[in-house]
C-alpha cells in the first residue's frame, strides 16, 4: 500500500471537508450570503420606516474586497503584538471563514477582526490576556472581543485548526536539501522567499481553493522556479502525466498569490465602506436628503437598523 503524502493526510481533515472550494462553489456561497443579509436588512428597513429610502446594497464582490483589506488590517495589528507569523495566518483564516457565514452588511470587519486575532492567539497555543490584548488597541473593550469570541468560534464551526503552508515549505526545503546538497545557498534563498510569497497568498482565496503543500510549492516556483522544476523532475522522474498536471495546479496558485501581492486602491476601500454605513444606517441616508433638499434637520429619534451594531459617524478607515 503506497504512503501517504501531506497532501493526502490534509484531505482527510476538518479544514479540506468545510473549507476547501473551487472557485465556482466560492462564488456561489458568497452569492448566497450577500443576497440572504439584503433580504434580512430589507425587512429590518422596512420594520423601521426606512424602506423607501434609496440604500445601496454592497455587492459580494465588494464585500470579499472589503474583507481583503481588513486582512491587511489584521496583519497590522498582528505585527503590533509581535505574533508569529502562524498565529497571523491562522487569524486571517478565521476572518475569511466568518464571512462565508455572515455579511460584512450584518458584522462590520473592524469589530470581528479583534476576535478573530484574539482567538487564534488562544488557539495556537501564544495566549494574550484580554487586559493586555485591549490596552494596545484604540476604543476597544474587553467586553467587545469577549461577546463576539463565541459568534466568530460558532462560524467557524468549532474548527479552531488551520494548516497553513509553511510547515510545507519547510518540509520541501529539507528534501530538496537532501537531494541538491550542493546548492544550499540557492535553496536557502529559496526557502525565505517562499515564505514571503505564502504571506501574500493569505490575501487571497488561494487558501480555500488548494491545500497547504500545492500553496507551498507555488511560493517555492515564485522563488526559485528552475530550482523547483528541477526537484519535481526527480521526484516525478518515471510519472510524467502527474508532474504535467502538478505543474498546471502550481500556474494556477502563483496566479493567486500575484493577486495576493496587489493592494487594493485605497478609493475603493473607501467608497465600498462608505455604501456599508449607508446600509448599517439608513437614517443617515434620510437626513442626508433632507439636508440637500431643504437644510430641514429630521428628529434624531430614529431607529437604527437591527444588524450586529449600528455605526454611529461618518466612516473612517483605520
């Protein structure tokens, strides 16, 4: 009976079974999360006089793009902690499973990602107490993170494990290692560029798509891709048809890992969450009006719309 491979061993776990996707199924479920939070806003709207106000719904492109830049965010506030880079991914993990459960139109990101980042630092094992955790960051409770720990756990169906692909590309480093002993340098190179490249897949769905070590060996073809083809034609020597199709799987992760490397325009970060205070809102939309049509101030008694918590400025990134 033939061994099994990483690769193999991850398709039989929690993560490969609830978290792994092709690209049209990922569609479809963010598809599906869009549309379910407009139908539940649009009742809430209606519920408290706010149906006939023109509200502009976010799209799921919008809202993935707007989840995208709070990864950003959650890396930020990962080097503000000094946490290792597992905890960080694994944080970020957490915030992209949440919201293949939940809209940004129901949760905002800038609250989830603090629970996000405080349980994945619980569930690798580098605990931060809530006291400290809140001191470094800026209008943040305990009581905030703690109430929302449980939401953000429950979304992620209690599967608090996320393999990510550096253990991979450590392991790859070792075997090619074993085989090009005389090219240590290259292959050292190799090996902390390709971390590099596995951060950068993190701020795509690369992870939802293809497993740690398919991840892993397109970081390691982006930093050293003669070095690469050369291990896999070893490896692959007398199984031709498999190397073809590995080779095509690694095109199509450096695809996502370049999408990774590129920021998002800072305009349409702003303009995607400046629709989601409109939306979380609406009567703010309706004194707007008032405002331009005649500068009449509406009562200020007006229900906000029952989502997770309703904002009460202007937008502002941070």
């Amino acid at each position: 009976m033939a061994a099994s491979t990483d690769d193999d061993l991850y398709r039989q776990g929690s993560q490969y079974r609830l978290w792994s996707f092709t690209a049209t199924e990922l569609s479809s479920i963010r598809e599906k999360v869009n549309a379910h939070a407009i139908a539940k806003i649009k009742r809430d709207h209606a519920t408290n006089g706010f149906d006939d106000l023109p509200v502009e719904f976010l799209t799921a492109e919008e809202e993935r793009d707007l989840v995208l830049y709070y990864c950003g965010k959650m890396q930020d506030m990962a080097g503000l902690f000094k946490l290792p880079s597992y905890v960080k991914a694994t944080a970020i993990a957490y915030l992209k499973r949440f919201y293949l459960r939940y809209s940004v139109m129901e949760y905002h990101p800038k609250n989830i990602l603090h629970a996000c980042l405080f349980l994945a630092a619980k569930a690798e094992n580098h605990f931060i107490s809530i006291d400290s955790f809140t001191q470094l960051l800026t209008k943040v409770t305990p009581e905030s993170i703690l109430e929302l720990e449980f939401t953000v756990a429950q979304a992620l169906s209690f599967t608090l494990m996320v393999h990510h692909a550096f253990n991979p590309i450590h392991g790859y480093f070792l075997d090619i290692q074993a085989i090009f002993a005389s090219r240590v340098d290259q292959i050292g190179a190799a090996h902390d560029a390709a971390r590099r490249f596995a951060n950068d897949s993190l701020f795509s769905d690369a992870a939802f798509i293809f497993t740690p070590p398919q991840i892993a060996l397109g970081a390691l073809a982006m930093a050293n891709d003669a070095l690469i083809k050369d291990y896999l034609g070893v490896k692959f020597e007398k199984k031709p048809e498999l190397l073809e199709q590995l080779n095509t799987v690694i095109k199509k992760v450096r695809s996502y890992i370049e999408e990774g490397a590129r920021e998002l325009a800072k305009e349409r970060v702003v303009a995607i969450d400046k629709k989601l205070y409109f939306v979380r809102n609406p009567g703010k939309l309706n004194k707007r009006k008032a405002d331009d049509n005649n500068g009449n101030m509406l009562n200020g008694d007006a229900k906000k719309i029952k989502t997770e918590k309703a904002e009460d400025e202007v937008p502002a990134l941070s």
